[in-house]
C-alpha cells in the first residue's frame, strides 16, 4: 500500500461546480499535512495546511480525519484556472523528517 | 522578492558528464531539500539539510552527492549522467521537517 494515495483522476467538471478529493495516508503516526497545487511544467505551490481537524480558505476547505486516515479538499464554485495537479501531502512520519507526496489528483475546470 | 531559487532552470547534457545545480532561499528557513519529480510526475524526495546536517538521504545513487555551504544554500552535484537522471529536480525549504515547503522553479534536466 503506498504511504500517501490519491486518485489520479482526471477529475473533469464545469465552472462553478464543487468537486471534493479524498486522500488516505498509512502510517497513523503523522503529524503534518498540506495540500499543494502544482501547474503543468510548474513548482508545487502550497494551497493549504492542515494542522488540526481542518481548515478553509476561501472556495477551499481541507478537512482531517485522523481516526480513518484520510484527508479532503474540498472545492467550491470551480474557476478555469483551479485546473491543475492537486497533490496530498503526510508527514513527518516517526523520526524520518520525510514529507510524503501523493501522486496528485489532476483537475480539468471547462468553461 | 523572498524566495527559493535555482540555476540553472534548464540543462542539457550528453551522457557522462558531470553537473551542479545550485539553490538559494532567502527565507531564513533552517531545512532545505532536493526532490526528483519524473515523467510519471512522482515528487520523490532524495535529500535535506536540516542546519547544514544532512538529515534525509534516500536511496540515491553516489553519483549525486549534495553540499550545504551554509544554511541558505544547498547544491546538488551529479557525477556521470546517465538517461535515466533526465527530470525535473526541485529544490525546497521549510522552517523546520515538519512545517509546510517551499519550492523552487526546478531545474528541468535532459541527459542525451
């Protein structure tokens, strides 16, 4: 089982709708999470941390669930430009200092 | 601006040689990282510095060997390129391992 997991989609949805990505993690001893957006041919850029049992930003609200290992993004009213690789983030694990990345999940917002 | 930053942004190379890559913050964060992120776009971290001490040094081969010179800058060395290090390398830091990262534009590299 990978240690951070995510559907890849790609997740196709019209403007203005809410789409919501789950994301599990399999090792119950981390402590951090974040969500990052990262364009094609870009850097992963941070969209949110995660620090407690939630946390919203706007048209975004990341949600915790310590007790079934999974992590959500929510997304409300899309725009064209959300469109990007949403990618899970877990960490640090034990003494590893190591952030585990999920394979993102990618987003397609049509017009 | 406050940033992460690395050169070059794009190298090619023929098979064999050797190449550096360099990275700045100036964030004042305490932890830098290399990450590797291939064509399957899987962001695999390689290694960190916390402090100037490597703290992270995944299973890399020896060929890539990084230096910290100080706690602003972490540079990556790769001896004998070989095809299958052609990818994006990006460098990061964060205040401690455990807070959020920052990355870097990354450095596409592409080994003929």
């Amino acid at each position: 089982r990978k240690e951070v997991e995510q559907d890849p989609g790609p997740f196709n949805v019209p403007e203005g709708a809410t789409v919501a990505f789950n994301c599990t993690y399999s090792n119950s001893a981390s402590q951090s999470f974040f969500w990052y957006r990262q364009d094609c041919r870009k850097e992963p850029k941070l969209l949110m941390s995660v620090y407690s049992s939630g946390n919203e930003d706007g048209r975004f609200t990341a949600q915790l669930n310590r007790a079934s290992q999974y992590i959500s993004l929510l997304i409300r009213d899309s725009k064209l430009s959300d469109s990007a690789t949403y990618l899970c983030v877990a960490g640090p694990m034990d003494s590893s200092y190591k952030l585990i990345f999920g394979s993102g999940t990618r987003l397609l917002v049509r017009p | 601006d406050t940033a992460v930053s690395q050169t070059p942004k794009y190298l090619v190379t023929q098979m064999g040689n050797d190449k550096s890559i360099k990275c700045e913050q100036n964030l004042g964060h305490d932890t830098m990282y290399w990450y590797k992120q291939d064509s399957k776009k899987f962001l695999k971290i390689m290694f960190s510095y916390n402090n100037k001490e490597l703290i992270i040094n995944e299973t890399v081969p020896n060929r890539f060997s990084p230096k910290s010179p100080d706690k602003a800058h972490l540079n990556l060395h790769i001896n004998s390129l070989e095809l299958g290090d052609s990818a994006v390398y990006f460098c990061a830091s964060s205040q401690d391992p455990a807070r959020e990262q920052f990355f870097g534009p990354g450095t596409r590299l592409t080994v003929l």
